[in-house]
C-alpha cells in the first residue's frame, strides 16, 4: 500500500455555525476545491480500495430491481 505523502502540517479550519458556511447575502460560498496532489491520491486510493468489485458479478436481486424499474417505466405515458 503506499504511504501517505500529504502535508501533515495543514489544518482545516470548520465552521461553527450553519451561519459560518454562508457568505452576506445569506448564499452558500463557493464550493471547496481540494488540492491537485490531494485529489490525486485520494483518487488512487479509491481506485485500489474499489478494484475488487469491477471482478464481481452483479447480484441477482440488484438484477431484479432493475427489471422491475424498466417495466414501470415503460407505463401508459412511455417514459
């Protein structure tokens, strides 16, 4: 498994309060951005984590469900 190569001196700061996450018009702020390197190896190691299941066959039940979706789907009004 590799090792862990981020910065293990940067801090996250969290808000409080709701309020806190909440620029003056009372609008949500822009939506966090994680670093390059950090998205990186975040995405590797979901990759590694998740590659197992690509190898798995697809539960019958979850096969079911999905017929059963299509059927109603395919109702009166065609959608």
């Amino acid at each position: 498994m590799p090792t862990n190569n981020l910065n293990t001196n940067a801090t996250l700061i969290e808000p409080d309060t709701l309020e806190d996450l909440l620029n003056a018009n009372g609008d949500p702020g822009p939506e966090p951005v994680l670093p390059p390197h950090v998205a990186t190896f975040l995405g590797e190691q979901l990759q590694t984590f998740y590659s197992h299941l690509m190898n798995e066959p697809v539960p019958d039940r979850l096969i079911q469900l999905l017929a059963q979706l299509d059927t109603k789907q395919g109702g009166p009004d065609g959608e």
